[in-house]
C-alpha cells in the first residue's frame, strides 16, 4: 500500500500547526478550522542513549556501511513562503473542499473517540496484579502490541488505519508465586514520520488511508508533491506508519505497517523499556517493504513474507533464512496476479503459500472520472480467487490460481495440507466488502474452511461460525500445520472486540464449532485475543489467551489472562494497567528466554 502513495502522489495531507514552548510527547488536540503557521521544520532526531547513530550514506541515499539499519534521510530545509503555500492549500481543501465531519468515517471526531482516542507515551511503570496470579511459564515475558496511536490530532479527515505506530509493553513479573507487579511502558515507533512531525509540532506527511477521493484527493496530491518538490518532505522515506504489527525473527524484534519496511525494535528485559533503533533494510537488499503478517515456519525457523502495491509487479513474494537474513535474489514476483489488490494477509503449509486476490482493489483512475472516487475500493464484478505456489518457489510457473466466489479475506487463521493433494484453508469470511475500508462497523465476517483438492481442482466451503469474529489466532506451533482450535474476537461492532470464541475444527459439518466463549461484559471491549503455550505439552490448546481490555464506563484498562482449555475461557490473572491503553491491532507475546536472547543489530 505504501508504494501506492508513494507513487501516485495522490494521498491526503494535514497542515502543519507549530507551537511553541512544548513538551514534544504531549497529544495536542487541534482545531480543525483553525489558522496555522509553520517555521522551518528539523528532519532528524538526536539519538537516543543507548541507541544506534545514523551510518554515513552514500550519494544514493543508500548506507554506507553494512548495517541494516537506516535512520531518516534528510530533506532540504523548507523555505517559509513554500510552506506558507502548502498551509493554505490546505485550509482550502479541508474547510471548503472535503469537510472531514460529511463523511463520520474519516471524522476525527468519531474515529478517534473514546478509547481510539491518543495517549502520552508512558515510561516504564509499574502495575498490579490485582487477581490471581501470572502462571510460571509467563513469567518474565512480555505481550506487545501494536496500534494506530496518532501523535497529533489531525487537521483534516482521518481514517482508523492512519496515525503513528505505537507500542503497548506488559512485562510480567519474573519471579515469587506470580503475583508481583508487572510494568506497563507505551512507546512510539520513531518512524520519519513520526520525528518530522514531532519537530514541526504537528501534522505534516500524507495520511495514507483517509482523503483519498475525487477532486479533494487530487487537491492533496498536489500539496503533497508541493512539499516534495520544496524539500519540507523526503518520498525515499516512504509514507508508511509502521502502526499494524509486531514479528519476532532471527532474535530480533521488528515493528510492521501495511507494506513498508519494518522498523527494528530492542525491549530491555530490565525494565520492559522498548526503543527504536532505525528502519530495517536488511542491508539495503529490502527496499520496497514487507507485509505486516508475515509467518513464521515452526519447523525450520524461517519466515516467509510478500509485498504488494500499484504497479506490476503486483505481488512479490520472499523468504528469510531460520537467523534472519533475507535471501537476496530469490524473490519470486508473481505476474499472474494480473490486477492490483489489496493482500494484506496470506498463509502457508509444509509445501505452499497461499494468496488471496480479493475484491478490494487499487482503481486510482476512478479518482479522475466524472463524480471522483477513491482509488482503493471495491470491485463486486470480479471473482475472487485464492493462489497457490509451491513454498520455495523461485518464479510463479508453478502458481495456480482457483476461483471461490463470494470469499474475501483479510486475515487467514492457518492452513495444512491433508491426503497429499488437499489444501485446507481457514479464514474469516468479509460479507459486506464494500464496507471493509470505509464503514467498518457494517462489517460482518464469518469463519469458513475451505477445502482446494490440488487434484481435480474442484473447491468447496464449510462455514464453522455465523456470528461476527475476526482476529483470528492459533497455537504458533501449529503455523503451517493441521490443527483443531481456533480463538477469535467478536465484533461488537467491528472493529470493538467484545469478547473471545473457541473453535474447534474437527466440527466441521455438524454445526457451529464455537466449544468455549467469554463475553466482556458491558461497555468493556479487547483486541485481537493472543495465544501463549504453557510449555512444551502435546495438548494443543494447553495454555492462556490474553488480551488488553478497557471498561469505557469506569475509564480503566486491565491485562486479562484465559485459561483456553476452560468452556467460558476463566479469567485465571488481571493486571490493572496505570494509564489507558487504546484499542490497537496486532501483537504477540515474547518469553523470558526470548527477550533475553535478543540479538543486535
């Protein structure tokens, strides 16, 4: 998605609002209609003790050592008569143009209310467990998770999946019976985005998700070039946000946006603390991005991976080794996707990875055509499919592509492979895609299996649930292989999560295959529910699912902790968090063992 912004310039912008005299971590709300002015923006941050300086670069942009890790280029100091310029162009477009209260989806107001609403960072802060006790085998680990955080309010429209990245770190008590005090720290990812804008005291990059339609996009792909051409921002660094996910590779830690590069990450197992330590490239070899769900083969280690944008090839598919290190030139562009299309999540089994080609798609001609529109939507003429290439792969000859009407997908939950020429595939269902991007609480999704016989290539859908679950996560262990239980957010409305469901797959057929369920309660609402292990059991679901949760009556967040093989998944632990936590979108859980191992850099 980040290459589609990139490269079209036609994406929206906010205004730059300075202030002066102020603490650079506050969340200021701004006045949407309000004058502004802007001073000379600084590009680049001090670092950080303890942290990784900038390498020397290369004429190219390129580093200049054998680090992987980038720190953000510099763009030229903006003259104040250019961005003078680009402010008004902005209150034109935001005051008269694309009102950001016509369309609720993307008003400020609504989107970032209640517990979307941003927060402070918090330094490492200690806090309760104020029911049960941590069992021993979480102890001394931490559950991280990742979310839409914006650093300023915006000026203008504003879409859910813009805003920072920021990183929300439980480590739980090491020692004693499980029960003393965890810590709780919240930290941004100190994207380019993020230092440009800390800097200038306000909204300065194209928000990558909102005022994308017709004439105001265009309008914004204007401003947006404007400040490009006058040096007020570098396009080398991308307009990604690095706010959607967390992988744990190679002994190292990465946090992840919707397609651009990941951005290494170091969590202290002193204090919990986490910092940033620059933008990954993979010493320079990676340099169009990564999904924000790549997996992780619990066999071998390795992780495999794709990107995805605007322009042929549409799709490209890679792999790092078991230690990390990305296998240059074996990237494998897929030319049979012949349209482009918004793939955000896909899946693998012990031989292949399997691609979805939904029906949201990239159109940013559509932005030009009489009455404007925007350039990602939905197209409900074309058939969605599901492709399936052989897991090492080194050109797409041997992807084969099977249609299955009515099936978009988001997320997968897993697939495995059954009588060697089966492929079981199980994802939820989006039912009403043309809300998927735009009005999400109209989004209602449904768990199916679907079944692909390799042989003769007939498909066919079993539904496993009717109710709205989404978020969908396994045993990591069984990533890639058969396997029974399933636990799944409920949407209340979406993308609120209002509890937890249980599948068990070995239902299939003989009705819903929910097997256990808890509910929050009421006004109380979670996240994507995680998975840990308790050890090194057969018993597929012997272990805990653990979630944020926030009570919007009494304004408190807490740290809950199930016992996944109970029926009404008992709460066994609760940590009350010192500060809110808002809702995010994807996290995972980190051993003792693993935060301990972290490898540099």
């Amino acid at each position: 998605m980040d290459a589609f912004f990139s490269t079209s310039l036609m994406c929206s912008t906010s205004t730059t609002h300075v202030r002066h005299s102020r603490s650079r971590n506050m969340i200021r709300p701004i006045n949407p209609f309000a004058p502004t002015v802007i001073s000379a923006v600084k590009k680049q941050e001090k670092p950080q003790s303890g942290t990784r300086t900038s390498t020397k670069r290369r004429s190219d942009g390129n580093s200049g050592s054998s680090s992987p890790l980038q720190q953000p280029l510099r763009a030229r100091e903006p003259s104040s008569a250019a961005a003078a310029f680009c402010i008004a162009l902005d209150n034109l477009i935001n005051n008269f143009i694309d009102l950001p209260h016509l369309r609720p989806s993307v008003d400020p107001r609504h989107v970032l209310s209640d517990n979307w609403a941003p927060v402070n960072e918090l330094p490492p802060t200690s806090c309760p467990v104020i029911r049960g006790a941590i069992p021993a085998c979480l102890r001394g680990g931490a559950y991280i998770r990742n979310g839409p955080n914006p650093q300023y309010l915006p000026r203008g429209p504003h879409h859910l999946f813009d805003g920072d990245g920021m990183l929300n770190a439980l480590l739980l008590p090491q020692g004693g019976d499980g029960t003393a005090p965890g810590t709780l720290c919240s930290r941004y990812v100190r994207t380019y985005k993020f230092l440009l804008e800390r800097d200038a005291g306000g909204p300065v990059l194209p928000n990558v998700f909102s005022g994308i339609n017709g004439a105001a996009g265009i309008a914004r792909g204007v401003v947006a070039a404007a400040r490009i051409l006058t040096g007020q921002i570098n396009p080398a660094e991308g307009f990604g946000l690095a706010n959607t996910s967390l992988a744990f590779f190679g002994g190292r830690l990465y946090a992840l946006g919707e397609s651009d590069l990941p951005y290494a990450v170091r969590m202290s197992p002193q204090d919990g603390d986490i910092t940033t330590l620059g933008r990954c490239d993979f010493e320079g070899r990676l340099s169009m991005g990564m999904t924000a769900h790549p997996k992780k083969d619990p066999a071998t280690g390795e992780l495999f991976a794709f990107r995805y944008g605007p322009v042929p090839p549409f799709l490209t598919y890679f792999h790092f080794d078991a230690e990390g290190n990305y296998k240059t030139g074996e990237d494998v562009p897929i030319f049979s996707l012949t349209q482009p299309s918004m793939v955000h999540d896909f899946a693998i089994t012990e031989r292949f990875a399997i691609f979805p080609d939904i029906q949201i798609v990239m159109k940013p001609m559509d932005m030009i055509a009489p009455g404007g529109g925007s350039p990602v939507g939905s197209d409900r003429g074309k058939v969605p499919r599901l492709g399936v290439l052989p897991k090492y792969a080194q050109s797409d000859a041997g992807m084969r592509w099977f249609e299955v009407p009515g099936f978009n997908i988001m997320h997968t939950i897993n697939a495995w492979e059954e009588d060697d020429d089966v492929i079981v595939l199980v994802a939820p269902n989006l039912l009403s895609v043309e809300h998927a991007l735009d009005r999400m609480e109209l989004v209602h999704s449904t768990v199916e299996m679907v079944r692909i016989d390799m042989g003769n290539g007939v498909v066919s859908r079993t539904p496993l649930s009717a109710e709205n679950l989404e978020f969908g996560v396994i045993h990591p262990g069984y990533i890639g292989r058969k396997n029974r239980f399933a636990y799944l957010g409920v949407g209340d409305p979406m993308p609120k999560i209002s509890g937890v469901r249980k599948l068990d797959f070995s239902l299939r057929g003989k009705g819903d295959c929910v097997v256990a369920a808890r509910d929050f309660g009421p006004d109380c609402f979670g996240g994507e529910p995680f998975f840990v292990p308790a050890g090194e059991r057969d018993e597929e679901d012997d272990g805990y699912v653990i979630s944020y949760l926030h009570d919007e009556r009494n304004k408190i967040s807490k740290f809950i902790l199930m016992d996944a093989r109970s029926p009404q998944l008992d709460v066994v632990a609760e940590v009350m968090l010192p500060s809110r936590v808002p809702y995010g979108f994807h996290g995972l859980f980190l051993t003792q063992a693993e935060i301990g191992a972290q490898r540099p850099y």
